[in-house]
C-alpha cells in the first residue's frame, strides 16, 4: 500500500502547488457578478457599477507601486450579499474593475468584540 505522501512525492512540484490551492478552502476570483438583473464584468469603470449595483457597503483606496515611483490608485468595493453569501469584493485599478472576488464571511463579527 502506498502512502499519500510517496504519492505527492512523485508529481511534479508545479502539480502539488496547484492541487494545494484548489484544495484551499477560501473563496477566489471569478470574472463577472450579477447586481439584479445587471451583470458586471471586469473593465467596467467606477460610475457602470456604481450605476448597476448601487453604493457599496464598504470602500478603501490606496496607491499600488508596481514599479518603483510609478503608482496606480487601487479601490475596493465590497458588497455584502447577507450572512450566510460571500462577500464581492471589486478591484478597481486606476478607475477600471480589474477583479471581483468572493471572500467568506469572518467566524466573529465586530459586534462580537465589543
């Protein structure tokens, strides 16, 4: 009988980095999301999506150096979708949606703390 680990052993290293984050539990990126009847894809700007899905629930902004003195304004947006649905959370990059995300809710909520 062979163990799992002689089994991970013998695939190439680039196969169990990738079987590693699909096992991940966490939440990815996905290419579009749906506000209502609207459905928002990456390379919309600021005012599509503002128009679509409303005011997000959340929004920071800082400035992304990519290469050294050159930087890029980067927004997120998060849109919460209710307890028990991920969160959307849109990157925007210099004013266009570059990402939309869904991240898991945390275990604890703020009120939690208090």
């Amino acid at each position: 009988m062979t163990s799992h680990c002689a089994l991970f052993r013998r695939l190439p290293a680039g196969v169990v980095v990738l079987l590693a984050a699909l096992l991940q539990p966490s939440a990815g990126l996905t290419s579009n999301m749906r506000c209502g009847e609207y459905l928002i894809e990456r390379g919309y700007t600021f005012f599509e999506v503002l128009e679509r899905c409303g005011k997000p629930d959340l929004e920071y902004a800082w400035d992304q150096n990519y290469v050294p003195g050159v930087a890029a304004r980067v927004t997120e947006w998060v849109y919460e979708q209710g307890p028990n649905r991920f969160r959307r959370v849109l990157t925007f990059e210099e004013g266009r949606l570059r990402h939309i995300e869904l991240r898991p809710h945390p275990k604890a909520s703020l009120e939690s703390l208090n």
